[in-house]
C-alpha cells in the first residue's frame, strides 16, 4: 500500500489523496520493515546523513520528523 498522488493532464487541477492517520502509519511501518530497520535507525542515518540505501533516504524523505 503506498500513498497515491495523482495529476490529471488534461486539468491544470492536481488531486492530492491523503491516507488516514491509519494507513500512513501501516505504511510507514511495512517501509521500515522491508529495510530491516525501525524508526530510530532511520533518524540516525538521517542525522548522520548516511543513508544505507537510496529507499531509506527516499522513506526519510517523506516522513522526515515524523512521530510514527
């Protein structure tokens, strides 16, 4: 399940859909486990600014100071 943004060309309109609370936390939870890592190990590599890989960048990217 991965958060959708959708642009419809035809329409200078952007739709932006929102997971709940609910899902963005399922999310963020099935990311951290296909690295194999949790939360802290993701605020470590950011404070660090050494990712262990492009997709742990790209997940800190979106969640970055995030509680979940």
């Amino acid at each position: 399940m991965t958060p959708q943004a959708t642009a419809i060309e035809s329409d200078e309109e952007v739709q932006v859909l929102r997971p709940s609370p609910a899902d963005w936390t399922t999310f963020v939870q099935q990311e951290l486990a296909a690295l194999g890592i949790d939360m802290a190990e993701l605020r470590r590599q950011a404070q660090e600014r050494d990712f262990a890989s492009a997709a742990a960048r790209e997940l800190w990217v979106m969640v970055g100071g995030s509680t979940s």
